[in-house]
C-alpha cells in the first residue's frame, strides 16, 4: 500500500513559519490598528451621546407631563362646575333654588352669577345690551355695569369690582364679591363640599345697595357730581389738574368744527403743549394746554385703574398737514376704485378735509392702543372705560356710531374732543353729539 495514501507516510508540520513583515507591511498594519481604535471609541461616544439625548428627553418629556397634569388639574379644580358644587339662591319668602350650570360659573378664584337670573328670581329689573347693564331694585336704587370692566356705578359713585364681568350665552356675569362689598341685606354663605365650596346666596327683605362713600370703600372710583361743575372724587390725587378738566371759561372750547364751521388756514393755537402720554413709538404731540393737561389726568387714572396699554397717537396737525392726508387718502381710492368722484367722496369721510379737522384747534385727540385706528378698539375694555369717563376730564366721543348723519363722519371710537366738564357732562349723560348740543344751547 501506498504509504502516502493509508496517511502513514510523511507529513507536514503541525505549524507554519511566517514570513517577517516588512517595515512598510508593519507600519500599514499599525495604522489599521489604530483606525480601528479610533473607530471603536467614536462609536462609544456616539452611543454615550445618544443615551445622554435619550435621557434627557424623557426627564423633559416628563417634565412636560408633571406640567400638563398639574395645570388639568388646576384648571379643573378652579373651574370645573360639578354637582356637589351647588349655587343657590334664596330670595323672597325663603324660596331656594339650586342654579343650573349656565347661570354660575367659578373663576379667578370666586364665583360669578348671572345677574339676568338673580334678577328674575328677586324680581329685580334689568335693562341694557351686551356693552352695559343696569339693575334697579324696587327702592329706585341702581347699580350699572360696563361688560368685560371691573367698572361699576352705585348710584352715582363709581367703584372698582375685584374681577371684571363678562358675558356669555346671552347673560352678564358678574363677581359674588359685588354683593358682599357693595351691598347690605345679604348673606353670602359657603359650604365646603369637596375641594371647591358651595354657595347659597340669601337675600333678605331690605336688600339693597350701600351708600358708598371714599371714607368706607377703597375701591372708589370717583363720586360723579349731581352738580357737574362740582369737583369730583378720582382714585388718583388729580387735585392739581381740577382747572384744567373743569374750566371756569369753558365756552372758549366748545367751538364746532366741521364742514360748515372752518378754521382759517394760518390758523395756530398759541397755547400748545406738549402730551405726556404718547403711543409708544411716538412723541411731540401736543394740544392746547388744558386739553393736554386733562388728557395728562385721564390718563394717570386710567393706569390706577389697570389700563396701560393705550396713549395719544395724534395731537395737533397744521392746516398743510392736514391737506396732505386727504389727498394721499384720495389718491390711494382712487388706484383702488378707479373712479376720482368716489374716491373723493370716501376720502371726505374718512379723512377731514384742511380747515375742517378738530386736530387743527389742538383739542381734538385720537386715543387707542396701537397707530392703527380701527372701529375693533370700540370692543376693547380701554375704549369702554374712556367712553364711561371721558366726560369728567372734559373730553367727549366727538363721532359716535349712531351719529354719522349729523356729523357727517363714520363713527371713530378713537377721536375724543375737548370742552371742559360742565358741557363734557351733559353732552356724554344726554348722548349728544356736539352739533345736537350746540343747537340745544343756542
């Protein structure tokens, strides 16, 4: 037998001699060892990296969820309305009834009733719109309240409630607080039921409004006067601004200025002064030193108030100035129309013509919150509180919305004119318009 062929003829060793590398060889093999090194502690840190990023999006992720949570909750709890949550009303001969869900809600901290309801219940009367309502009790008293404010009228002092009404579903709500603070012949009793409490507002047979006076309520707005040249009580000390509001010649300031009753061209005011409380983004408007002074006033009680978002966009304007708006104005419906004659009669109406502008006399002033003048501030509460007290600053609505036909101007809820309180006051209680008054004085 083949030796080599039965395995027991020669064989080759058990292990192979490799041959030395080559310098070269060596120095190629020690670079893809430490490439591989590289690679390998790169990696590391890319998926250190990476669980590092895991980590932290998930502590934020439940971050975010503690947040989410707790805010549901807090929301729930201050203004979820539930059944063992009850408002009650208890009125008259102890009748008691259990409000539904629509006529409550609980907010800001404290409950809110609807005053439509209550006044049902109580046989109150109620009368108004959406921006204003009045309730009057069967002794003649009355409370009024400008929606979407923490202004109140009782009687005739103004006051501040501790939240702002609003309204909703067809209904004005307003604060319980008004009862507790503004009211006597009331009992406001809180059951605790659970995490919110429960409310049982009774109503004694001589419920009625308190006499307010400064002395007994911090939140007094100011005692609007029977007598109009009489001084009124402001939350602010405005005591160095009384002359300049209330005027001892205010005939000087009522003059009217339309179409009919123009300025001269070279006509200056020679009292001009510079306003305080400009928009932000503007300055060196001036009026006539009472106007401005006044204007100095409102606007120091409106910040008292919580209102500091709005100030003077436009002061005086010279005659020229005043041509030129009207005829950029005209210009810029005339490319939109095309057509020169209406573009001419919309430019009239939106913007007045040189010699016909308030803005000239320097005791015309256009108020808002922004430059741009748009009817959408008449729906902000700013505009609802200078409309309320404008006239005991001496300034009125100059073009009220329901006075277009007289005026001969759209309504501008940002155009206020100076005339003193004493015309400023029967003017705005009478809801004039300056012509209409003009005419009723002679």
């Amino acid at each position: 037998m083949n030796r080599n062929q039965n395995g027991s003829g020669s064989r080759k060793p058990s292990g192979t001699r490799t041959r030395p590398l080559t310098r070269e060889e060596a120095i190629l093999a020690e670079k893809r060892r430490a490439e591989e090194r590289r690679r390998r502690r790169e990696t590391k840190k890319l998926v250190e990296k990476g669980v590092a990023i895991g980590i932290f999006a998930l502590i934020a992720a439940a971050i975010c969820l503690i947040i989410m949570f707790a805010y549901i909750f807090i929301d729930f709890r201050s203004v979820e309305k539930t059944p063992d949550q009850p408002v009650k009303v208890t009125y008259q001969k102890n009748d008691t009834v259990v409000l539904n869900d629509e006529y409550f809600d609980h907010r800001n901290g404290e409950y809110y009733v609807s005053l439509a309801k209550v006044s049902e219940l109580c046989s109150f009367t109620l009368h108004g719109n959406s921006k204003n309502m009045t309730l009057t009790l069967p002794d003649g008293k009355s409370a009024s309240f400008d929606t979407g404010t923490p202004s109140v009228k009782v009687g005739s002092v103004y006051s501040v409630l501790k939240n702002k009404t609003y309204f909703s579903g067809g209904h004005l709500f307003i604060p319980v607080s008004f009862f507790e603070d503004m009211c006597k012949g009331i009992r406001c009793e809180y059951d605790k039921l659970g995490k919110v409490k429960g409310l049982n507002l009774i109503f004694e047979k001589d419920f009625t409004f308190k006499v307010l006076k400064n002395e007994e309520s911090e939140a007094i707005i100011y005692n609007a006067p029977s007598d109009s040249s009489e001084k009124s009580m402001f939350k602010s000390d405005l005591s160095d601004y009384e002359s300049y509001m209330n005027p001892e010649n205010a005939d000087e300031f009522i003059a009217l200025i339309n179409s009919s009753h123009k300025l001269k061209k070279d006509y200056v005011p020679e009292d001009l002064f510079q306003i305080s409380d400009t928009i932000e983004g503007l300055s060196g408007e001036k009026l006539r030193l009472n106007a401005a002074k006044a204007l100095e006033a409102m606007f120091i009680e409106m910040r008292a108030h919580g209102f500091s978002g709005v100030g003077a966009v436009c002061g005086y304007r010279s005659y020229d100035y005043q041509k030129s708006l009207l005829d950029n104005e005209t210009n810029a419906l005339f490319l939109q129309y095309g057509d020169k004659k209406k573009a001419e009669e919309l430019a009239g109406s939106r913007v007045f013509a040189p010699g016909e502008s308030e803005h000239q006399s320097g005791l015309g002033v256009d108020i808002c919150n922004s430059t741009l003048l748009t009817e959408a501030f008449s729906e902000t509460a700013e505009y609802k509180w200078l409309y309320s007290n404008c006239a005991d600053f001496g300034f009125i609505l100059r073009y009220p919305k329901d006075k277009s036909d007289i005026t001969g101007k759209e309504f501008m809820p940002w155009h206020f004119r100076y005339v003193g309180r004493s015309h400023a006051k029967k003017i705005m209680d009478e809801g004039l318009c300056l012509e209409e008054y003009l005419e009723i004085i002679g």
